[in-house]
C-alpha cells in the first residue's frame, strides 16, 4: 500500500459504551505547559517509569477508584462539557445502520501504526479523543446532578484554561448513563488517528485494556464545541492557474476588491487571492455537499499547475501571511455546520482531510489512561 494513501478507518459498532477508569491527573500547575509534553517523550518505553517518578513528587496523581469524569473546561469565553470514559471498540460494525463511531475524514495508516506502537510503548492514552452528539435531555438530566456536587478538581491551567472535573463513582448513576447512552451515534471531532490506532491495537493483541481507548463525549446540544474553517494554501500554483480551471470545471470567478472578496465568503463561495488579486469563486453546491469538497473533488484536479503541497491553516490571517505571486495562492474556506457534517457522515461519506476545525480542545494532562491500571 502506498504509505501516503488515505483510507477510511473502521467502524466500530453499537452499543455505544464508555466505561469507568482510574484516572492519571497531572498536578495543575503542569496541565497546559508545554514543558509537560517531555513526559510524553523518547524514549516511550521509558514513559510508565517516569511517571512513576513524578508521583513520587507530587507531579501526578492517581485515582484509587475507577470513575466516569465530567471535565468541564472553558477557553477564549466557550465552555465545554464532556463525559470521560473509555470508549468500547472491541466490536466493528458489519452494516450501517449498527454503526455507533463516525469519522468524518480518512486517516494515514502508516500514522496509525506509529500512534498505536507508541501507545503500547508508553502504556497509555494520553489524552482522550473527542467526540460529539447531539444528546437527550435525560442525560442532561443526570449531569446536571453530578455537576450540582462539589467538583474532584477545580483550576486554571498553565494555557489559561478553567477546569472543573467531577468524578461519576457511583454505580447507579453509572448504569443510568450507560442505559441513556446506549444508542449514541457520535461524530469524531478530534483524534481519527487515535482512535484508528485504538482499533489496531485491539486488532493486534485483544485484552480487556486493548478493547477500548480513552474518550470525552460533548453533547453539542449542551456545550457546543465552535466549528471553524481550515483555509488552504495552493504551494505552487498560481492565481491565473486557480481562475483557468475554474474556468474549465464552469465555476464563476469573480475579481474583486480585497474587502468585497471577503465580504462574498459564504457557504457557497469561496476566497481566491496570491495577495495582488482577489476574486470570489463561486461553487454551486447540491445538497448533501460542501464548497470544500468542490475545491478538492474539481478545482485542484483541474489545475494546470501545481499544488506541489497543500497548506493548511486555521486563520485567514496566517494562510494570507504566507499567498503571494511566487508562493502560492490563498482560498479562504467557509466554515461548515455540525448538522451538514452530520448529514455527510450519515451518508456514507468523508470530507477532505482537515476540513473541519472543532473549537476548543481541552488542555493534556488533565485525564490520562494507564494501559497497565485495569
């Protein structure tokens, strides 16, 4: 297989299930440092060990009793609340309709692999992928309970993030919540390699630690996480090149004044300039598909020059900073709605790789998952 090839990665398949853990916790004043990601360093199968030894100072602390976890977390003024479990992969789907994980674009297999041979280097999961629904009342219900009581921990991190995290011990809630999660069909917002080198590991090597990876759940009808666009830089390729296959696929390039051209951004068009000229592009979309999808599936095979890369940047600041006549040429990107990536999924399709920008992730070390702690 060509390493670089793209795949779609496995379905796992229903019921939805995230189980208690005994939780790893970073001390607060090292959540959101970046100088904490040594713990996560090379050699990484020397991590268990040095994790060892910040316990021993009071750097890491461990949960005696296995719990399901409320992390509440706030950044840039957006409050997000999740439920932390590990997710169950032990079983994949055979049809769509018993589907329970949804990715939303294709994974690097080789990535993968590295992924899930560190992981089992390490004995962990670092952190949890991030997965959105839209959820049912009752569970608000019972979360709101939950976040009624005194929270486990209550901080700011080093990256200014605000966290509150309950721990969800007890056996009764923690039935309810399994029994009202049950049916859950949730999209991934963050984490398609992890969560491919979850299924790999489990592949490789079956086991009650390998049968799930660490998660967080945000019901996107509570505490929605920001969908933000990812604009892309065509390296090599000119503007001209840009408006001749527009041109040739019969889309409509419309030159315009910087300041118009960015007023036309919307879901159906898109934002073209080397930073001398700028036109809006205007993509006729059908239902069921994104602007996005026509500048991949149409424009950029239609280019007569180019792209020698794609760059991707999640401000039209940054991806303008780097457009020019000799460098590349910028498209500012709409930014999609949840519900129309829904719809996609549902559909049995993928979207180009970094099309989708979930906002805000929260900060590592808050909750980790040892493989050798079941």
């Amino acid at each position: 297989m060509d390493p670089s090839a793209v795949v779609t990665p496995p379905y796992v398949a229903g019921p939805f299930a995230l189980a208690p853990f005994r939780a790893l916790m970073m001390a607060p004043r090292l959540v959101g440092d970046p100088s904490s990601a040594r713990a996560f360093a090379r050699p990484y199968g020397a991590v268990p060990e040095r994790l060892d030894r910040w316990r021993v100072r009071g750097q890491l602390s461990r949960d005696d009793t296995p719990a399901l976890y409320l992390h509440e977390y706030t950044a840039g003024g957006i409050t997000v609340r999740g439920l932390v479990g590990v997710l169950d992969v032990s079983r994949r789907a055979a049809a769509p309709a018993e589907r329970a994980i949804f990715p939303h674009e294709g994974i690097h297999p080789a990535q993968a692999d590295e992924l899930a041979d560190r992981m089992t280097q390490m004995a962990l999961n670092p952190a949890p992928i991030l997965l959105v629904h839209r959820g049912r009342s009752e569970t608000r219900e019972i979360l709101r309970d939950v976040r009624a009581e005194a929270p486990l921990r209550e901080f700011t991190d080093r990256a200014g993030q605000q966290h509150r995290l309950w721990a969800v011990r007890d056996d009764e809630r923690q039935a309810l919540l399994a029994e009202q999660l049950a049916g859950t069909r949730a999209l991934i917002a963050d984490g398609h390699h992890r969560y491919s080198a979850y299924l790999r590991l489990q592949r490789r090597a079956p086991s009650t630690a390998t049968g799930g990876g660490l998660a967080m759940l945000v019901d996107q009808d509570d505490t929605p996480l920001f969908l933000g666009a990812i604009h892309r830089l065509l390296v090599g390729s000119r503007y001209d090149d840009v408006r001749a296959a527009a041109e040739h696929v019969g889309l409509r390039f419309q030159e315009l004044s910087p300041v118009a051209a960015v007023d036309a951004l919307a879901p159906d068009t898109l934002v073209v300039t080397d930073s001398a000229r700028w036109a809006a592009l205007h993509v006729p979309v059908r239902p069921g598909r994104l602007a996005i999808e026509v500048l991949h599936e149409d424009l950029v095979p239609a280019l007569a020059r180019g792209p020698h890369r794609i760059g991707h940047h999640h401000s039209a600041e940054d991806v303008l900073a780097h457009a020019g006549p000799e460098t590349g040429t910028a498209v500012l990107v709409p930014a999609p709605a949840v519900d129309h990536v829904l719809r996609i999924v549902a559909a049995d399709r993928l979207l180009p790789q970094k099309a989708t920008s979930f906002q805000p992730k929260p900060s590592t070390g808050v909750l980790i998952r040892s493989l050798r702690d079941v």
